[in-house]
C-alpha cells in the first residue's frame, strides 16, 4: 500500500533539509499554526519553508559532521588536552553562535557560575556547538549535560563526543518548544535563540521557560547583528522584561563583549 502523501514531503526532500532528520512535530506545529492565518495550503506551506529556515539557521554554518566526528576520536585516541581543546574551538568556529563566544570561553562560564554556583545537572536548549565548550566549564565528568537540538546529524556529533569526553550519551533530538523537557537541573543554558522563538511564534518564550524544571534559567541573547553594527541592547532586555512581566524571578545580568546573559532565578517547577 502507498504511503499518503504529507504536505511536507517536499520540505523533506528538499537539498536543504533532507539530511536533517527534522522532528514531524515541528513540522506539523508550524504547519497548523501557519494554516490559521491562510486561506490555501501552498501559502501555509511558503510560510512554513520561511519559519523553517529561520529555526534550522543554515545561515549561522554547520560543519562536515562525520568528519567532524573522525577529529574528535582522533584528538581524544591520542589522550592530549591541548589537542582536544583545539579541535572542540575548530568545530565551534564553523557555526556563528560559538564562533563569537570562543575569545570568552576562559571567562564566560566563570561569570556565570559566580552567580548561579556550580550546576550538577544542565540543560543545553537549542544547543547547537555549544556543548563542545565543556571542557572550559570546569564541571566535573559527573555532571548530567543534556543537549537538545533540532538537527539529528549534530545531535550525532553531540553523542559521540559526550562518549569521549567520559559523560553519559544525554544529547536528544527534540523540538523543545513543542514538547519542553521536563528533566529537574540546577541550570538551563537558552544561548541566542530567545529571539528567534520569537520569530517563530511571538510571545512563546515565557509559556516555555515555566515549563521548565530548573532553579536557574541563563538566557543569552547577542547585543549586535550578525554584521556587528547595530546595537541591540536595549530591545534584548525589552524582550526579556516582557517575558517576565509579573513573574517573581530575581534577574542578574552578565553583560560580555558580545552577548548579554540574564541570569534568571527560577527555582525548581516555579
């Protein structure tokens, strides 16, 4: 018997996509959402192929991830720390998020941590690269570091290198915003991706930060554009200020050269 067509199958097949694996859940949310606002469904399909490429972020770059994967074991067989670091910092440059923060990394996590103290269990949320920065966090192999991402293939990367830093497999394929993971941590890392929620569903971020199960909630967001020109300060606290209107979370900010993190206490299932 012949499988029913979806309305997504050319998304999925596209050159863009078609080695993602994308989740059918955010599909299908973006899909509903966007048939709401249309008559027909090519214009909720257009809508849907634009809203994707902002989540996926093509723009932001990826690396060649199997051989990605090839210079982690390598860097880790030869049991070399320097060498280790300096492949984890390769990788991390090949996507714009981490790119920028990598001349932070001996005091990002320091800063925040002074505010939010040492976490034994972290979420990474829309994780990207950014957990190949663990060697710059000080935390122990103990810790429970779990990555959530859209993109199956980094996901894959993600799970290979947590084997070879010694910390357990814990990077999942999940759409977070559909379905927001309900693990209990001490911090909940959300880097530069506040925004473009936004974007994707305007005025999500507060229903999703109180589902979250977490004491601290460390919310970056970048005080430039891409191109480095224009200040976004001002409109970055906006968006935060909104989210939290008549919410008791005590905030602390860490302002770095290029993003500003608001450090959100807000205690376990509040």
């Amino acid at each position: 018997m012949a499988r029913e067509t979806s309305p997504f199958d050319a998304i999925l097949k596209s050159r863009k996509y078609r080695g993602l694996d994308l989740p059918e859940q955010t599909l299908s949310d973006l899909y509903e959402r966007e048939m709401r606002r249309y008559s027909n469904q090519k214009d909720a399909i257009q809508a849907v192929r634009e809203k994707l490429h902002n989540i996926i972020a093509p723009y932001l770059g990826d690396p060649d991830y199997e051989a990605a994967e090839d210079k982690l074991r390598q860097a880790f067989s030869a049991g070399d720390l320097a060498q280790q670091r300096d492949v984890c910092c390769q990788l991390m440059r090949q996507h714009a998020s981490t790119r920028e923060r990598i001349p932070l990394l001996d005091e990002f996590y320091e800063r925040l941590f002074a505010v939010t103290g040492r976490p034994r269990t972290v979420l990474d949320l829309a994780c990207g690269l950014n957990p190949l920065a663990f060697l710059w966090m000080g935390l122990p192999l103990d810790t429970r570091y779990h990555a959530y991402d859209l993109h199956h293939p980094r996901i894959n990367l993600l799970n290979t290198y947590f084997e070879l830093q010694g910390l357990p497999r814990l990077a999942e394929h999940r759409d977070i915003l559909v379905s927001p993971p309900d693990v209990m941590a001490d911090a909940a890392f959300f880097f530069k991706e506040a925004h473009r929620f936004e974007q994707r569903q305007h005025g999500c971020n507060r229903a999703f930060w109180q589902a979250l199960n977490v004491r601290w909630l460390l919310v970056s967001l970048p005080i430039t554009n891409l191109t480095g020109q224009r200040d976004l300060l001002e409109r970055q606290r906006n968006l935060v200020a909104r989210t939290l209107e008549g919410l008791d979370w005590p905030v602390t900010e860490v302002l770095l050269d290029t993003e500003l993190i608001f450090c959100i206490e807000k205690n376990y299932g509040a």
